[in-house]
C-alpha cells in the first residue's frame, strides 16, 4: 500500500518492525513489509528511528507541499521498483504494447466527449437532434482510431494525430454550438487564447497538466518518456500522452460555468493578440474546479474522490509496465484509521 499522511499534527514513529501513524491520540500499527511509499503532507512528524526502517525495506518518503506537489523524497541507495518502472516504460514506448496504450488514452478522450455531448442534450431539447449528429461524427473518428494498426508508433503517430485533430474539431464546434451566444468561439485557441472559453480552458488545462505530473510521479513514472508526444528537450512527453484521459475533468466545469452565465466580462481582459483571465476569473475557476475534484465517482468497484483518479491511472499503468496487473489500493490516514485491518496492495499501487 502506499499511506498519505495529510492530518494536520500527526506522527509516524518506529514500533518494532512495524510504522506506528497517530493523530489526536488514536494510533495505528501497520507492517513495513506491507508499505510502499509514505506521501507526507502538512504538519507531520516522523521520527529518524522511523526514517532508517523505510530505508531497510526500500519504502520511499514523500513530501508534498501544500498544494500536493512533491517538493523532496528519501530515496534508499539500493535499486527498487522506481527505477524497474522507468526502464519498462521506455521499452513500452517503442513496441505495440506502446501504440495500444496511446490508442486507448486517445479512444477513451473521444469516448468521454461523447458522453458528455449525451450528457449536455438531455437539457438542450432545441439542440438535441445537432448535437446527437456531432456525438455520432465523433464515434466515427473514434472507429476510424481502433482501426489503426501498426508495431510501433513511430509508424502511425501521424494517422492517430490527423484523426484526433478532426475529432476535437467536430467536438468543440459541438460546444461552441451550445454556448450562449455572447461567448461563441471559433475553435481551439491556446497561446494566447482568442476568446474567453478558451481562456478559461487554457488555465484549466494547465492546473490538470500539474495534477498529472504529480501522479506520473508518485507513481515511478518518467514524465519525459513519451509514446504518442515525441521527445523534446525539457519536454514532459509522457504528461502531454496521460492527460488526453482526464482533459474532460476540465471541459465540463468551464461549459458549466458558461452554461449557468457565472462568467463576467470582469474576469477576463484583452492582451496582444488574445484574451487572458484575470484574478477573478482564475478564482472562480479553481473554486469550481476543486469542487468537482472533490466529488466522487464510480471508479473500479470503489466511490472515490475525482482527485484520486488520476493517480489511480498512473499506478494502475506502472503495475501493467512490470506486469502486475491487479487492482491498486489508495489509504489515506483518515481510512487508515477507520480500518480494522491492515490493507495490501502491489508495488507501484497507491
């Protein structure tokens, strides 16, 4: 398993061979041979004595900062499963293993545009017959994916880029399509945005981006080390191919935030050739969006928070690198507390 720590004053201490995790004076014993990684928030205490037992039993220590980047760890000097994952990874990129995987993060981006295009004409009766003509010319393109076959990405990479970019266009013409009509756009725009949709999708993106890059992390994932998104310097590849996965996360709640007309003309402001948010508009958008992140899904026979997902994803792809594909455990210590029993996991599982 791997524990996060996030309770403001707790500590971690050595019991034998064991960790001992406390928190206003409830404590918990669980066996280091049961721990993969400790991921260690706010205020929290651990001992030196508990510092050498995760050293003995190669358990990394991470300390995430208050916004749950990794700031610093304690790495054993031995190698580990990190290190196994890494070297995996990057066999993976160049095989057809690797060309499945992007097809499936791709295919499953397309899937959830179309749901949510289902999802966003049930309150759309005017709209529903276009919209459903749009969530149809994405099962196409969709289809059009599966059916790419090659040994190596470097083959196709063209095929699987030209279909996605057709897929996104008949997506977001599908979205401009149901905006209200002051907030209509034209198309995807990036950097710098042409209008205040894609302003707000811009920044959302960009907050993903770093939740992603967290989790490929924690996960012993390299976030350099691409399949579909070549190599590049200083280019984190690999966070570009996950998180085509979860980019609906941030699609919903800005149409939300149009649909409902929460967005002022106050929060965003004209630059040189684009449209960027300004303070207003950036805290609404994080206060709506941590609002779903917190909310809880249906996610392998477990109720989960959104926020957890994307780490979930991340472990569950580095157990299938090493070939360990069985379900991944996340404890945090509130759970820690509430069970019973102790929890058991593979390696790489949170």
């Amino acid at each position: 398993m791997q524990i996060v720590i996030n309770s403001y004053g707790s500590c971690i201490r050595k019991r034998g061979e064991c960790f001992e995790f406390s928190v206003d004076k409830v404590k918990k014993e669980v066996s280091a041979r049961k721990i993969q990684s400790l991921l260690i928030t706010t205020a929290v205490l651990i001992s030196t004595d508990a510092i050498q037992l995760a050293y003995e039993n190669n358990i990394d220590v991470i300390f995430l900062d208050q916004y749950g980047s990794p700031f610093s760890r304690i790495w054993h000097s031995r190698f580990g499963s990190t290190n196994y994952i890494r070297r995996k990874q990057l066999v993976y990129s160049d095989g057809p293993e690797g060309l499945e995987l992007a097809k499936s993060w791709i295919g499953e981006k397309l899937t959830h545009q179309m749901e949510f295009l289902e999802k966003l004409k049930r309150t759309r009766e005017k709209k529903r017959e276009r919209i459903e003509e749009y969530a149809e010319k994405l099962s196409v393109y969709r289809n059009q994916l599966e059916g790419v076959q090659g040994e190596r990405i470097e083959e196709v990479r063209d095929r699987i880029f030209s279909t996605e970019a057709h897929a996104g266009k008949v997506y977001f013409d599908a979205l401009n399509f149901i905006m209200p009509d002051q907030y209509k756009f034209s198309g995807r725009s990036r950097r710098p945005a042409r209008d205040p949709f894609n302003a707000f999708l811009n920044y959302g993106y960009g907050v993903l981006y770093s939740r992603v890059e967290r989790a490929c992390i924690l996960a012993g994932l390299d976030p350099f080390i691409g399949f579909l998104h070549t190599d590049n310097y200083g280019k984190r590849s690999f966070v570009f191919d996950v998180i085509e996965m979860f980019r609906i996360y941030i699609d919903q709640v800005v149409v939300s935030l149009f649909s409902r007309r929460m967005v002022k003309q106050s929060m965003y402001r004209s630059i040189r050739n684009g449209i960027t948010l300004d303070k207003e508009g950036k805290q609404l958008l994080l206060e709506e969006l941590n609002k779903a992140m917190e909310e809880k899904m249906r996610y392998r026979g477990r109720n989960i928070k959104l926020c957890n997902v994307m780490e979930f994803e991340c472990h569950r792809l580095a157990n299938s690198f090493i070939g360990r594909d069985k379900e991944v455990t996340l404890v945090t210590m509130e759970e820690l507390m509430e069970t019973e029993g102790e929890r058991h996991a593979d390696v790489g599982g949170v």
